[in-house]
C-alpha cells in the first residue's frame, strides 16, 4: 500500500526522495528555535514582574518549554535534515530581543502570551495539519501534547493579564512575526511599514539593578545573630538545642527567600545565547527546582500563623551578583551558596523529624535531592559557561576568585536596601519564638 503524502504548499520544497521527511524536520526545527529563544528572553521577565505566584508561573512555563525543545530537537534528529547544532536564526532572535523591550513589564509580558505565544500555538497546529497522520505519528503525539500545553499555559497567564492594556506593543510584535508569515511562514507574509523602527537595534537590553518584590516588604537580608532583627538567626540554626518548631517556621523563611536565586539565575539565560541548549535546559530545570523551593515557604508559612505582609524578602544577593559576569553568577550560586548548604541543612533534617511533619520532612528531602542535582549541573556547566567569557585557567581558581570579588563587590553593592518594616513590625526571631510559643 502507498501512504498519501501531503504536502506543505509553504514549507521550502526540497526535492528529492526524502522531500517529505525534510519538510517536516525543517518545520520541527523551526517550532525548536522558537521554544528555545522564548526560554532565552522570556526569562527576563521573571525578576522584572513583582507578584510572587507569577514569577513561579513563568519558571513553570519556561520549563515546560525547555522539554518541547528538547522533545522536537530528539524527535527532529531522528529525521533527515533537522540539522545538528542548537543555533536561533536571525529573523527569530529578532523579534524575541523586540519582545523584552517593553519598558512596563507586564506590557512585555502581555507581547509574549499575547502575540508570540498564540503565534506559536499557531503553528504547532498548523504542524498537525500539514504532516501526514500515520507516517509522521511519533511527531504528532508530541506535538498533540505540546498544544495541550500551549493553551493551558495562555489559561494560566490569563489572570494576570486581565488589567495590562499594551495593545500598541502587541501590534508591534504582531507586524514583526506577520513580516515573516508567522513562525513556521503558514500565513501571508505582509512586509512590516517603512517606518517601522526596531527598538531593540537602537536600545540595549539591561538586567535591573534590583528585582521586583512587588508590595511585599523588603531588606538586605534575612540573615543575621540578632533574633530582634532577622527571621533566619544564625546562632540558632547552628545550636543543636534549637527548638525543632523554631527551626521549622526558619527554614520555610530559609527556603522561600530562594526567590533570590530565581531572580539572579534568570539572568543568565539572556547573557549565554551561544550556550548549548543542554545548559539552558538543566538551567531551566534549576531555576523551577528553585521557584518550588520558595513556593514551599511560600505555601507552608501561613499555615504556621506567619502573616506574608510582615516578612521581609531579602534582595542583597540578586544586587550584587547582578554586577557580576554570568560565569561569576553561576559560580557563586552552584560552588559556594548550594555546595555550602547541606551541612547546615542536614542538622535542621534531623531536628524537624522530632515533630512527626511528614510534610516539612517531604519537602525538605525533595530539597535536597534537588539541590544535590543543582551542584551536579554546577560540576557540569562552569566549565562551559567560563568559555563562552573566555576566562582562562582552573574552575578552582576561577570559585576562589569569584568569592573574593563577591566580598569585594558586596561592600559597594550590599546591605543598601533599608527595611521596609520597623523592628517590632517585622517579622523575626523573636516573632517566631512567640508564634510557636516559646515567649
Ligand atoms: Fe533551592
Ligand atoms: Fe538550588
């Protein structure tokens, strides 16, 4: 029996026997350069947009979108002409850079779920459409799922987008992507006017230099020796005759202040546009992994009594590292920060046991296990992400260097977010002793 090939009027015709094949893999490879440009800006919206259940919502998203790339770039190698290497073509990476230009970020937000998104859902289904059901099966299941996703992540979205007007940006987006006929050229391409003007060729992007906490309370730090000060005191977390109660309400403060490392690691996707996607793929599982660590004192603080408006988020780490080179960012975080903390972190394991929580027992295994993976991508991609900022010499001397800029850097970039809240109007160690009972 001969299978009916359908063929795609505008897919660039090949020729050959394999014309067919081809076609769909261009097309796979196209739907991949977009899902991975969208992790790549995207990104940079998480520590500009100031509600907390959002910035957890893009991590989400951006992770979702990490496994369509690296399902489509295995399926897409599985078939002739997908290509081998993991490079964007110009004509996307231009509208991507455009997309983050927006200076209100829930504006740049809505561009993304508005234009770019919907676009991209476009053409995953006009993929169904133009390949051939039975031949092309393994690829269909994929991309089937990859739509369930794709409208369930503008549902997601939705809400927060409910009061954003921006329709001028949004039509800016829409000329760039209608210039090359959508993203897989499935409709009329309809040239851009002549005075269209690209911000992005005039305007360079730029990190903030401090992340958006939204209405919530802010400080340099929730560390610190005095419990009449900080929520996370040092002593205490040391002191094996540390009440496991107190420890368990600190280290659900410990673990949601890593809303820092969501917002300092979601810099460094922007910076590495020549990184292989394996790096942005495990960062993107990394920065996830760390957006449910905060969600889990995020979610569990209040269940404890603890009022969200009175604890402070600390914003010392993502000030400073945001001066540092990506390589030095990565460095600091995976060598010093995560290597650095399971010591402690075993200590509080042991102590919150006492209190037969199995969830705070859950949560903090997962942690865990997660936070041995992240030192594992550490090992994995410094190496990598030294090259792409040609430093030379050992990854040794590289960590060791790195912490004595940081100390360095922190003396002019650190402790300068004042307290938001008074002492007796934060909340504290001593707070937590009077929560749980002690005082
Ligand atoms: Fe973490
Ligand atoms: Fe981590």
């Amino acid at each position: 029996m001969t299978l009916p090939i359908i063929p795609d009027a505008n897919a660039p015709s090949t020729g050959g026997r394999m014309a067919a094949v081809k076609e769909m893999a261009q097309l796979q490879r196209m739907l991949f350069e977009v899902e991975r440009e969208f992790i790549r800006t995207a990104t940079t919206l998480i520590y500009r947009v100031g509600d907390i259940d959002l910035k957890y919502l893009i991590c989400q998203h951006v992770w979702e979108s990490a496994g369509h790339a690296r399902f489509l770039r295995e399926r897409g190698r599985e078939l002739s002409g997908f290509g081998k290497d993991d490079s964007v073509r110009e004509s996307y990476s231009a509208i991507f850079e455009e997309a983050i230009r927006a200076d209100d970020p829930l504006v740049a937000l809505a561009g993304f779920y508005r234009v770019l998104k919907p676009a991209l859902l476009a053409a995953y289904r006009h993929y169904l459409e133009a390949t051939h059901h039975l031949a092309d099966w393994p690829s269909r299941k994929l991309v089937e799922e990859f739509i369930i996703d794709e409208e369930r992540h503008l549902d997601e979205i939705a809400k927060y987008l409910q009061d954003v007007e921006g329709e001028q940006w949004a039509q800016r987006l829409s000329i760039a992507l209608s210039a090359i006929g959508g993203w897989l050229g499935e409709r009329e391409s309809i040239a851009a006017p002549s005075d269209f003007e690209w911000v992005s060729h005039t305007v360079p992007y730029q990190h903030l230099d401090t992340c958006n906490r939204g209405d919530f309370p802010i400080s340099s730090s929730a560390y610190g020796y005095d419990p009449a000060q900080f929520p996370i005191v040092r002593s205490w977390l040391e002191d094996p005759d540390t009440d496991a109660r107190v420890l368990r309400v600190m280290v659900y403060v410990w673990l949601m202040m890593e809303l820092d490392a969501v917002d300092y690691l979601a810099t460094i996707f922007y910076e590495t546009a020549a990184a292989p996607f394996d790096m942005h793929y495990d960062l993107a599982r990394h920065l996830w992994d760390e957006s449910r660590h905060s969600a889990f004192g995020y979610r569990q603080l209040p269940k404890l009594g603890v009022d969200l408006t009175r604890l402070e988020h600390s914003l010392d780490l993502y000030n400073i590292l945001v001066h540092m080179s990506p390589a030095e960012r990565y460095a600091m975080m995976t060598m010093e920060f995560e290597a650095g903390s399971f010591g402690t972190k075993a200590q509080i394991m042991d102590k919150i046991r006492e209190l037969n929580d199995f969830e705070a027992d859950t949560l903090l295994a997962f942690d865990r296990n997660d936070e041995q993976q992240h030192v594992r991508y550490g090992h994995r991609w410094l190496p990598e992400i030294m090259r792409l900022f040609n430093v030379e010499g050992s990854v040794d001397a590289f960590v060791e260097n790195t912490k004595s800029r940081f100390e360095e850097l922190s003396k002019t970039y650190g402790g300068k977010t004042p307290h938001s809240l008074s002492a007796e109007d934060r909340f504290t160690g001593e707070k937590i002793l009077k929560l749980v009972g002690l005082a």
